[in-house]
C-alpha cells in the first residue's frame, strides 16, 4: 500500500483502503493513465491481505468523476476506441468482480465514466450535490465502460433505456429514488459515512465477504434454481472455518467475535 500513483491517492485507515481520483483541475477525467493506475492500485489490495474493504472517491469538491477525457477520446481511431473501452471494461472488473468490497463516495459529478466507475462499486453513497447520468449519447458515442450492462441490472431496463436514450442528468435525490444510489448524505458526511461502512464491513470474517459479495453479483446471471445450488453450497463450505465457529461461540457468549479469515 506504500505505492505511489501520478493520479490517484491511496491511503489505508485500518482495514479500510481509501483510494482518490485525483486530476481535480480536470473534474477528475478517467484517461488512459488513470486506468492504469487504477488497475495497479486494485491488484495491489486485492494483494495485500491488511485491506479488508476499500472506499473510491474522487479528489475535490466538485467531481467524483466527470467522464471519460474527451480531449484524449477525440482523436481516437475505431481501434484506439476498442482498446480503451477494454482496458476500462478490465480495470472496472477487478472492482466489480474482485473479492474486497467497493463502496462509491459519489462526491459531485459522476458523469459517463464516473457514473460507470460508481456502477462497478458493490453499492453507492453520494453526497446532495451529486449528479449521475450517461450523456455518451450527445457526443455520437455509447457508453464503453459497462453503462448499457450495469445501468439495467441497478435501475431496470426502462429507466435505463430512458437515461442511455436521453442523456438526462439525475441528481442524488433521484438516484436514491431509483435504486441507483444506497444513500444521499451531506457533502461534509459523505466520505465519513463511506468509510463507517466499510470499517464495518471489514470487521467481518473475509471469506464470507468474498463469497457473500460473489454469490449477489451472480444472482442477476443465473437462474434462480442454480444461485440457490451455490448458494447452499458455499454456505457449508464456510461451515468448515474457523470463522463460523468463532462468530457463533462469540453470539453464544454475548461477545464481539475476534474473526481470522479463514
């Protein structure tokens, strides 16, 4: 966790990693060099195994991230556009899909590429003066970080369709109003409020993190009857650990469990 990154600042508060978008003069823009900072930084928590939980957030008062940067996406050829949109689809993978739980502090604009980034967060917290959208379509482009897939599976496919079509903002209230934000806080509680959250979720048993955050992404893919399969089997599994007996002996006894990972 001692790395340093040209646009990001990463910093661990316990077993909480916090990580800033940090290009404030441009609205903390994702470019090519925060996509491989962001790569670096989240395989190296997903390394260290001191990180329980991680907050992603963006630097300043105006932008948690204002897009992607169209300065560098105007010049691109089809293929520079293809590779962009998979190194993106990667780098917001190792957050969707990774075993650490990401919580989105949505502190100001989350626009194209900030909105996507948030999408591949577990869950989202935004401040009042966040706004969320997908203007992609006022610029003859789609949404090549994961909008059109994630935007659906959080707010249905018609609001969605709406929202991709139009290119309409929302703000915090209308995001909380539609399942796309968790929680609206005061900008001054924002991150606060994020990292409480995580801490708490990192006082728990990792293993039953990393599965519980597993099998819910895989609830909006599978059929019913097979998520229940894994489900039960991954619920005997952590049976086996020392984790489950401690957490219950610990209930049993009327005290905090003192959890191992494993």
């Amino acid at each position: 966790m001692s790395q340093e990154y040209e646009t990001l600042i990463v910093e661990q508060e316990g077993s909480v990693a916090v990580i800033q978008i940090n290009r404030p003069k441009a609205l903390n823009a994702i470019n090519t060099q925060v996509l491989i900072d962001l790569e670096a930084a989240m395989r190296a928590i997903h390394a260290d195994s001191s990180v329980k939980a991680v907050v992603l957030t963006g630097a300043g008062e105006k932008s948690f991230v204002a897009g992607a940067d169209i300065a560098e996406m105007s010049d691109f050829t089809p293929l520079d556009g293809v590779d962009f949109g998979n190194r993106g689809q990667r780098v917001f993978g190792l957050i969707a899909n990774g075993p650490k739980p990401v919580i989105a502090a949505v502190n100001g604009f989350a626009l194209g590429g900030g909105t996507e980034l948030a999408l591949a967060c577990d869950f989202i917290y935004a401040s009042e003066k966040a706004i969320f959208g997908l203007p992609e379509i006022t610029l003859g482009i789609n949404p090549g970080f994961g909008g059109t897939q994630r935007l659906p599976r959080a707010v249905g496919q018609k609001m969605a369709m709406e929202l991709v079509l139009t290119g309409d903002k929302v703000d915090a209230a209308e995001a909380l109003r539609i399942g796309l934000a968790n929680k609206v806080c005061p900008p001054e509680e924002l991150l606060a409020a994020a990292k409480k959250t995580a801490a708490k979720i990192a006082s728990y048993g990792a293993r039953a993190v990393t599965f519980a955050k597993e099998n819910v992404n895989h609830s909006t893919e599978w059929e019913l009857e097979r998520g229940l399969a894994v489900e039960v089997r991954v619920f005997g599994v952590l049976c086996s650990t020392h984790d489950k007996a401690e957490g219950m002996k610990a209930f049993l006894e009327k005290r905090k469990p003192e959890f191992k990972d494993y």
